[in-house]
C-alpha cells in the first residue's frame, strides 16, 4: 500500500442551488484569489464531513449570499476531475423562504440574475457545464417561475 502522501486527493462533495425566477437564473461569481477565480457559477458551496447536502446548501447560501432557501429536487448530479482534485456536484432546485432577504454579495465576487443568453458554457467552471443544458431548457419555458413547495 502507498504513504499516505501517494493517496490520491479525496472527493470534494458541493451541493449547488438552481433558482429560476422570473425567466432568469441566480449566478456568483467566484472570488480572486479562489479556485477558477473570476468564473460564474450556481450559488453552494462544499458539504461538510457528516452533514446533509440539503442543510449545507441552505448554510452557504446563508453565508455566501445572506439568503434563507428552501431546497428541493435534485436536477443534476455531475462529477469532474480537475487537476488537484474531483468534484462530486448536486445540484438542487431552491428557492427563496417567504421573508428572506434579497441575495447579496457577502462571500463572494458577485451576485447576478442572468437571461437564457447569458449562460455561456466558457464563463462557468468546467465541472456545471453538464448542468447548463438543462438549466437552459427550463429558462426557455419548460420549468421556469415553478417554485419549491415548502417542506
């Protein structure tokens, strides 16, 4: 068996919101100085050791973009290998709590809202590529300003 420093780099599991509202689609972009700095993605962030991926997801959101968000179905699950380490990515259906604040820039670059021409696969990191396809189907009509039912 090898040392331990041969092993190679454990799976990073992310757990990522897909929010549709009104036609578009809420994207942060990441922080300079982070991984695929500059990059536009769907707002999550990593799961903790032992944690639920849907109560992780509502945590960074929290932290991230200061949202309170429900989560629902899941409408992708991607995996990628990037050179220092693979990527396991859920990604969820989520909307906003009644009440919750509107998203803010709070640990990330940026927060936008963007239209079905704006999802071009060269601004987002490789590994939500895979997602882009049905995220764009539903922005043109088959899923858009459909909500997550509470809990």
């Amino acid at each position: 068996m090898s040392a331990a420093s041969d092993s190679p780099p454990a799976l990073v599991l992310v757990a990522a919101a897909v929010v549709i509202e009104r036609g578009r689609v809420l994207l942060t972009q990441r922080k300079v100085g982070a991984h695929l700095a500059g990059a536009w993605e769907f707002p999550g962030g990593k799961v903790e050791a032992d944690e639920d991926p849907r109560d992780a997801l509502v945590r960074e959101l929290r932290e991230e973009i200061g949202v309170e968000a429900r989560v629902g179905d899941i409408v992708e699950v991607t995996y990628h290998r990037y050179p220092t380490r693979p990527v396991l990515l859920l990604f969820y259906e989520a909307s906003f709590a009644e009440g919750s604040p509107a998203p803010a820039a709070l640990d990330v670059a940026a927060v936008r809202w963007a239209e079905l021409h704006e999802l071009r696969d060269e601004l987002f990191p490789p590994a939500d590529v895979a997602v882009l396809a049905k995220v764009r189907a539903r922005l043109a009509g088959a899923w858009s300003d459909q909500r997550v039912e509470p809990a």
